[in-house]
C-alpha cells in the first residue's frame, strides 16, 4: 500500500518518519521549506512536486496541515489532491480543522470514487515520536479497519467517534478544556504566588486534589515552571483552535461565555509577539497581569515581562 503524507511539521514530521519506517512505501511533497522532505526522503521516501502528484502515486494520503485555508488548498487548490484523486483512493485528514472543510474535501473527492477518514489526533510531538498518539476517528467504521494497522503506526489509542466530522468535533471540545485549563492554572496559580505560595507546592498538592488537570503535568514543569517556551504546541495553532470552537458555537447559537474570554486572551498574548512560542505563553501572559513570573522562586514579582522563544 502506497501512502502519501502531506505536511511535515512539528507533528507530520515525527508521524510520517514512523509511517516509513514501519516499511510502507511514501510519497511526500513540500511547502516553503524543502528541508523537512528532504530528511524524510533520506529515510526512504519519495518527494514529489504537488499534491496532485502524490495523490497519483499514493493509495492513502495523509493530511496533517495547519488548519481549513490549508486543508482546502491542499484538497482543492490548484494541482491539489483531488486532480490526482480517483476511483478506491483514500483520504484520512489528522488535522485539527472544522467538520465543515472536512465535508467539503470529502464531496470534492467522492465525486470521483475518493474515500475520506476524519482523524484528528492528541498527544503533542512526544507522542508523535513514540508513536502514542490518541486517534479520534470519524466516517466509516469499515474503512477505518482497513487503514487501521497504518494508524497504529502513529497511535495507540485509535477511537472511532462517529460519522465523518465527528473526529473534529471532539478533538474541538477537547482544545476548548485544554485551552481553558491551561489559563486557569496561570491566573489561579497567580493569586496563589501573591498570596505566599510556591508554585512547586501548589502542583504537588494539587495533583492530588480536586482542582487537578492533566494540563498541569503538561504544562507547568519544562514549561511554565522553567520559563521556556519553546514549542512543543505553538500558540497561534491553539488560538486557531479556541476560534474554530466559537465559529462552530455561531453556527449552533450556543453561548461560549468562558472559551471567549480564553480566545481574547490567546489574541492578546500572540499579539504582544508570542504567537511561535508554545502555547503555554498564554498562561504566563495571564500571571504577567497579576506581576508574577512562574518560573522564578517564590514566582518573584513584579514589573510585565515578554516571554520569547
Ligand atoms: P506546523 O505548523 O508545525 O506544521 C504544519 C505543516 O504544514 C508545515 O510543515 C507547513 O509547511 C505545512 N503546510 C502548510 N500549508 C501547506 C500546504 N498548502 N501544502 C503542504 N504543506 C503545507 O503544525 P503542527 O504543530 O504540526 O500541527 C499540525 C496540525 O496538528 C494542526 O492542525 C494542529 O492544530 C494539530 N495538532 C498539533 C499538535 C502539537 O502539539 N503541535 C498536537 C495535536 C494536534
């Protein structure tokens, strides 16, 4: 089985080196830097010129973009996938975009015969290199058997969710809690630093305790904790995230009272030039407001600090 992998980042480039070494046969492209492709193509793989080409050569592509512009130029744009697409080909899209772009490639290719998964993934790059990822997958549950052993090369935890779009979904309600927890930790733990407390103290007991979040594990050592913030998830990519939940709440008429607040604040720290830096940024932005800095002992005060890559 021949597999196309378009969208070698900080995810596509650890998960499409899994895919290769796990002995199947890749077709790649590239997209402004070469460099990704060329390493993946040092391990084994083919570069092409465009996804059109790709689509050609591959039985299954893979899709791990930034978001919906990129998805539909990828799918639709000019010798994008589905100029290559025909009859029993597959598509399985791991990016984290909304249902609807999704829906709209997957009408664009089954009008030729395409057949798409919706696959979004969890875990951030670690899992990505290990090969643990959490697969959330929407679309035919047939379908995913079939593709299911080329999965587990990148994931351990392949879940089928629902119809086509509903992969989306959950991992939309999944950055929503994630986003949301990440800027409380960085507020709460704000008050708790002015209010005498170390940081380390409130983690160690917090872990045990009603107020945990998984987010803290993530997040507070090698993040938050240390001040650096390199990335890891960047920023820019979970304020996509935040947004694409409002846009989907517009759509529904649903209140998002708290995820609005979150995304002003996503806003914020990535106009003030945090946008490439991990997504952590946000929460020190957050304690920035109260003069505390999470990384110092004792999170010394005061004066607002920009946090860099
Ligand atoms: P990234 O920005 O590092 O990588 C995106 C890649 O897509 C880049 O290599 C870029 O060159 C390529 N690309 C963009 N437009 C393209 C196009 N038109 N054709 C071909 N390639 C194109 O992003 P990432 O961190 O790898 O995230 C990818 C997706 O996975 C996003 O939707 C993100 O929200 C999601 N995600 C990321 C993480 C994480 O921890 N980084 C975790 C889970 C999910």
């Amino acid at each position: 089985m021949n597999i196309g992998f378009i969208g070698l980042g900080a995810m596509g480039a650890p998960m499409a080196e899994r895919v290769v070494k796990a002995g199947y046969p890749v077709f790649t492209t590239f997209h402004k830097r070469r460099e990704p492709a060329d390493a993946l193509a040092a391990l084994g793989a083919c570069v092409l010129s465009t996804a059109e080409e790709v689509a050609r050569a591959a039985d299954v592509v893979i899709t791990i973009l930034p978001a919906d512009a990129e998805l539909h130029e990828t799918v639709l744009g000019a010798h994008g996938l589905a100029e290559g697409f025909s009859q029993g080909k597959v598509l399985i899209d791991m990016t984290t975009a909304t249902a609807m772009s999704l829906l709209q490639a997957e009408r664009a290719l089954s009008a030729v015969g395409g057949r798409v998964l919706d696959a979004p993934v969890s875990g951030g790059t670690t899992a990505a290199a290990q090969g643990t990822l959490t697969i959330m997958v929407g679309g035919d549950p047939a379908l995913l058997e079939e593709c299911r052993p080329l999965l587990a090369t990148m994931g351990t935890r392949i879940v089928h969710v629902g119809p086509l779009g509903q992969g989306k979904v959950v991992k939309m309600v999944n950055q929503m809690l994630a986003a949301t927890h990440l800027l409380a930790i960085g507020e709460a733990f704000a008050l708790g630093v002015r209010c005498g407390a170390e940081p380390a103290t409130l983690y160690s007991v917090i872990k045990e305790s009603s107020g945990y979040s998984k987010m803290m594990d993530l997040r507070l050592q090698g993040f938050l904790l240390s001040g650096s913030f390199l990335p890891g998830f960047k920023l820019d990519l979970m304020k996509k995230d935040v947004n694409l939940a409002l846009d989907s709440a517009r759509a529904q008429g649903v209140p998002l009272l708290l995820t609005s607040a979150v995304a002003q604040l996503f806003t914020a720290a990535s106009t003030a030039g945090n946008g490439s830096a991990d997504f952590s940024a946000a929460a020190q932005l957050v304690a920035d407001m109260a003069g505390v800095d999470l990384s110092r002992a004792g999170g010394v005060k005061p004066a607002t600090r920009t946090v860099s890559t």
